[in-house]
C-alpha cells in the first residue's frame, strides 16, 4: 500500500523573494531523499505562501524496497590459498558484508577471477525512516540569508513556529527547536485560525477553508483573472510586470485585487518616477491608456478577502499620496540644482579606493569617448555631442531622485538635463549610456549614446582588471561580466569599426596617465583577451554548434561582427547538403602539412608539375580578389563570399595532393611544396581554423 506524505514548515513571514527558490528546493530535496531512501512514489506538489512552506508526496510506499546487490572483494589468488582453504583476507571481506564465505562467487574480470559477496538487503518501513529524513531535509534548506532566535544555535530563513508531518493519517514524530510536530495547521492570519489536518491529503482544501490558498499557480491564476477582469471593466491597460507579479503572488494567501486614485496634478512629474514609486514602494501596478501614458488609477493587490475595499483603498491612496509629494518636492529641489554644481559633487563620491572617485571616473569616460569618437571618424557635431555626454553622464547621481530610486539613474539625467538647456542628442545619451543594463535589453539607438555607453563600460572593465580585481567563478561583485557582454553588444549591433584590441590600447592608456595600473599592460592585455573570449564564446553559442564556434574564434574575434559573420557562414556550409566536408578535408591536410613548414616564401621556378603551378595560380588568383569581398553587401554578406573564394582551393589542394609528392627527396623542392601549402593555410586561417570542425 502506499499514503501521501505531507511536511509543512510554519514561519513568520518569509521575504517574499526567497519564496519560489525556497519553495523549489523544498521539493527537489523531497524527491532525492525519496529516492536515496528506496521509497518509491508518485510526484512531490510544493506549496508556499508568506507563512509557510510544504510538500505533498502522493504515493508514497509504505516499506523500502528489498534489494540485492553483488560487491566485489579480492581476487581469487589472494582470497583462496592452494590447498582451497579461505585465507584472512577473504575472511575478513565476508565479515565487512555480513555474508558466509561459503556463500561467495567467482567472476572472470579482466582475465582475473575475483570472489563477490550477493548482500539481500530488506527494506525498512517508512515510518521508521521519515522521522530524521524529514528532519534533515528542513536543516539541509539553504537562503540568501538566515537568522537564528532564542538560544537556539539553529539557523533558518525565519523562526518556525509550528510544523506539520503526516504520513496518511499518522503523526511523523520530530522536533526542531522544541517545535513538535503535529497535525495543527493556521489559517490566514485574520480571517483564518487554528484547524487539525485529518490526512494528508486533505491539505490543500483544509488551508483552503481557512482562507489560505496554497497552491502558487492557482494563486497567480486568480491575481491575473482579477486584474484583467479589472482591466475589461474600466478599459485600462494595466501594467503587469514580471517581478512585480512574483513578489505580490508571495505576499498575499487570499489574493484581492482593488484600484485605488491619485490626484492628476502629480502626472506633471515624469512617468517613470511615478511608476517607479507606485511599484518600488507601495507593490502597486500602474494604470495605462491606450497610448501607454499614465493615468491617475493604480490596481494593488490586498492579502484578504472583498470586504470593506473602499476603506482598504482609501488608506492606500494615502499612502501613495505621501509617496508621491516626496517625489515631487525631489524632482523640484534637484531641478533647483546646476548640472555643474552636481559634477562638482561628483568629486566627494568614492567610485573605488583604487580607481578614485567618480568625479575622476567620468574624466576617464570623457578621455576615452573622444579616442573612440576619432577612431570612429565622427564628424564634428556628434563628436562634441559625445564629449559633452560624456562629461555630464553620471552628474545624476547626486540628485535626491536618484537617491531615493537609484534605479532611475539614467532616466533623471536625460530629464534634468533637457530641462537644464542640453542639446536633445545629448541628453537622450545620458540615459542611453547605461544600456544594456541587462542580458535581452536594447543597446543605445544612437550613435552618440553608444560611444558613451562603451566608454564607460570599458573604464569599469579595464579599470578593475587593472587593480587586479577579476571575476572568478560565481564572484563577479562590480557586474564585470555584464558589462563586457554590453560592450559586445553594441559593437555587434551599430556595426562598429573598432576592435576589441584597439578598446584595450586606449583605455590601458588612460587608466596609466591616471596612474591607476597595478599590474603591466601585457597582462592586462592577457586577462582581458581571455575574459572577452568567454563572452564572444557564449554569444556565438547561443545560434551555432560548438565546434563552428570554436573554428571561428580561432581565427580571431577582435573584430565583433566580423566573427560573427563568419560563424554564421560557416554554419550554414557544415549544415548544407553539399560536399563542404570534402572541402574542410582538403582544407585540413593542408594544415598540417603547413606545420612542417620553415617558412611561407614560395618560389615558382621551384615547381616541377603543372598540379603545384595550378594551385598556385588559383592562391594568386585568391589575393587579387580579397579586396572584392569587403564590398558585398555587409559583413554577413562579406563572409559568405570569402568562404566562397577559399572553398575554390579545395578542387587545386586535391589535384595537388593526388599528383605531387610533398615531401620529395629534393629538399629545395620539398621546402618550396610546404611553404605553398603553408601560405594558403594562413589565407585559410584567417577566416576560420577548419580543423576544429567535427563531422558525424
């Protein structure tokens, strides 16, 4: 027979950001101790709401399974002496098995015969099993942080308070903190109270009865029918972001969804501060026109039942009203403020102890912008837009918006600074400069936006790496990682004429004047070479096989789109249905005959059959048109008709291979057969490494 198995771990209100992890890792090790104790059953069901988290483990056997299991002990030779007595060693293995030594068999291994012990376990009940596993599985639990409460050395995500262990009908007895278990539940906390669970299987309907639903996607279903519903009704677009959702579903046990107002005359205050404080502070969705423009109407969610809304949101509305006034007497106050008074205040926030504060930070920023600026030949306008971007880009920081919503750095600069007289290419790059703040967001639109953008990421990158601080492994605590895949993206994506290397040489640059360097530039150079590979590796990863990737970057990457067009054309030939695999054969050989090579200088007064002069001709024939690649259509196009030109060698290296002996005993000739080969495996090299490439 088989019972459902039911743990459920009362607390005080648990963040509600820990709750889905929580609650996953609650039934993940539920199912792995199932599993490793041999007790078969159905499917683990997790719960969690602000007060608790549970499993249900439908299906549960009652007893272990027995098992047989056959060990392997010393071989033949040393188990048995000649006269066929059992020596110690083999006596000994059987008194480690628990088996008689007249019970061993022998097994042939290797052309080596070994005594094996066949041990017959039998399974234990589980009710005398769930009592220390379930206690472990709750003490193995970890979060982001702990507490510990009374004398207790215990830690845990909060106080427990009451626990719930049931195997069917039956209490499984145990104790954590000198909480008991037992079959008492709570309810909601003020429309519920105390009830006695009967089974386990009753859970979720006896939490139900007390206001609590338990079970998260009913939960998030019922928020979303609510809000929509709401949305029909008074024909509003309601804004429901993602992380938002996921807070509030863990706030509330009995989801109610109300709306509430705000006086008009705060939409005179940008739409995003309003939005930003409504959900930052009050876990408030914002309420949209068609148009996507804000109206004065917010929806929230309350942690109970319909009665007396109109009373809840009016004491919301008061709230967000008090919310709002200090967002409005900040964004007055900083407005009262000179964008030059801000920078100046730049100079008294510390950017890092090495690197100096930010005020020298953005001075880094603006050296920078303008060395790329010129490498990228802007003309004058764009270029004194970059410098002024530039010099002003953080200038936000300081501000009483910002530092109340650190989160709108960037949409308070383009604001104030379109407010204080900028330029609009200017302001709109104050924001821009921060972008892509994370993995799937836009990169700057302009051109302008995206020089500063790469600057400063750049300065931050170089900058740590300078002082020697390195993301390792899961630590990367200054987003390093994340901005260099920034910096990647925007090359990508604008198309720009810079390479990495370059990058590196101008900020290094900089960052010496400044005196910043701790370590040489070389191995900088190094380090950052290898830290942009990963993310260059990563990227191409997500649209091509591993070995194009590998072919492709081997090659080079410092020149973003360029490697990417290349992978990209390189996939598309291993994937086609023509003879492209004969091609990287051909191309193949060639490679490593080229290693034998001393050197590239080919001289054709050396060659001996028209196979050599005919391949010859066509590598001639190759350089000549090297110049008409780069005028197709884009990178993308450039790739495809350079993997063309060189697939065009693959018919000259096999006549060549099948009628010349390379290695001829003339050693001028063998020389001259290898430097040919040699020279074209460097033309070859330079788009992709094609020994990489795997076939099936």
């Amino acid at each position: 027979m088989a019972k459902d198995l039911l743990l459920e771990i009362g607390l005080e209100e648990v963040p509600a950001r820990f709750l889905r992890a929580a609650m996953n890792q609650l039934r993940e090790k539920t199912e792995k101790w199932l599993d490793a104790s041999r007790l078969s059953y159905d499917k683990v069901e997790a719960y969690a709401t602000p007060r608790r988290m549970a499993v249900l483990a439908h299906g549960v056997a009652e007893k272990q399974e027995d098992v047989s299991e056959e060990v392997k002990g010393p071989s033949r030779k040393i188990a048995q002496s000649d006269s066929g007595e059992w020596t110690k060693a083999a006596l000994g293995f059987a008194r480690s098995q628990g088996v008689e030594a007249s019970d061993f068999t022998f097994k042939e291994v290797g052309g080596v015969e070994y005594i094996y012990a066949t041990k017959s376990l039998n399974g234990q009940e589980a009710s005398a099993l769930l009592p220390e596993g379930l206690k472990s599985i709750i003490a193995s639990l970890n979060f982001p942080k702990n507490m510990r409460w009374g004398a207790y050395d215990f830690k845990f995500v909060r106080p427990i308070r009451w626990m719930v262990a049931l195997f069917g009908q039956e209490i499984v007895p145990f104790e954590i903190t000198d909480v008991h278990t037992g079959r008492i539940t709570r309810g909601h906390r003020f429309l519920g109270t105390e009830t006695s669970i009967a089974q386990a299987s009753d859970y979720v309907e006896a939490l139900r009865a007390q206001h609590v639903m338990a079970n998260v996607d009913e939960r998030e279903a019922l928020i979303l029918k609510q809000i929509r519903d709401l949305a029909e009704e008074k024909n509003w677009n309601i804004a429901i972001k993602d992380d938002l959702l996921e807070e509030v579903l863990f706030l509330v046990e009995t989801p109610t969804a109300l709306f509430g107002t705000f006086e008009e005359s705060f939409l005179n205050i940008p739409q995003d501060v309003l939005i930003t404080s409504m959900r930052e502070h009050q876990r408030y969705f914002p309420v949209l026109d068609a148009e996507g423009k804000l109206l004065p109407f917010f929806v929230t969610v309350r942690n109970g039942d319909a009665r007396s809304l109109d009373v809840i949101a009016k004491g919301n509305e008061k709230v967000l009203r008090a919310r709002l006034s200090d967002a409005k007497f900040f964004y007055e106050e900083d407005q009262k403020m000179p964008i030059k008074d801000a920078l100046s205040k730049l100079e008294n926030v510390v950017f890092h102890e090495d690197l100096g504060s930010t005020g020298d930070k953005v001075r880094r920023i603006r050296q920078t912008a303008d060395k790329i600026a010129a490498l990228l030949h802007l003309d004058s306008e764009d270029a004194q837009d970059v410098s002024r971007a530039a010099d002003i880009c953080k200038f936000d920081l300081v501000t009483q918006m910002v530092y109340e919503f650190p989160e709108l750095q960037g949409v308070m600069g383009e604001d104030y600074a379109r407010k204080a007289g900028e330029n609009e290419s200017v302001a709109r790059a104050v924001f821009e400069h921060y972008q892509p703040r994370f993995a799937g967001e836009s990169v700057p639109a302009s051109i302008v936006g995206s020089v500063v953008s790469v600057a400063d990421k750049l300065d931050a990158v170089v900058g740590f790496f300078g002082i020697g601080i390195i993301p390792t492994g899961s630590q990367d605590p200054y987003a390093l990682r994340r901005q260099a895949a920034g910096i990647v993206q925007i090359l990508l994506d604008h198309k720009l004429n810079l390479t990495l290397e370059q990058l590196f040489d101008l900020s290094i640059a900089v960052h010496e004047q400044a005196g910043n360097l701790k370590r040489t530039p070389e191995e900088i150079r190094k380090d950052l070479h290898d830290f942009f590979e990963l993310r260059i590796k990563k990227l191409l990863s997500e649209t091509l096989r591993y070995d194009v990737v590998d072919a492709a970057i081997a090659a080079g990457f410092g020149d973003i789109p360029a490697v990417v067009a290349r992978g990209k054309a390189l996939m598309n030939a291993v994937t086609s249905e023509g003879n492209f695999k004969v091609t990287v054969e051909s191309f193949t050989r060639t490679g490593n005959l080229a290693s034998k090579a001393s050197g590239s200088e080919v001289n054709p007064e050396l060659f001996e059959g028209e196979a050599e002069r005919e391949l010859f001709e066509a590598w001639q024939l190759l350089q000549k048109q090297r110049g008409t690649w780069a005028q197709a259509e884009g990178y993308a196009g450039a790739a495809e008709a350079e993997l063309k030109a060189l697939s065009g060698l693959a018919q000259p290296i096999t006549t060549f291979f099948d009628r010349v002996m390379v290695m001829a005993e003339n050693e001028n000739v063998r020389a001259n057969r290898l430097a040919l080969l040699a020279a074209i495996d460097g033309d070859l090299k330079r788009f992709a490494d094609f020994g990489r490439l795997v076939w099936q």
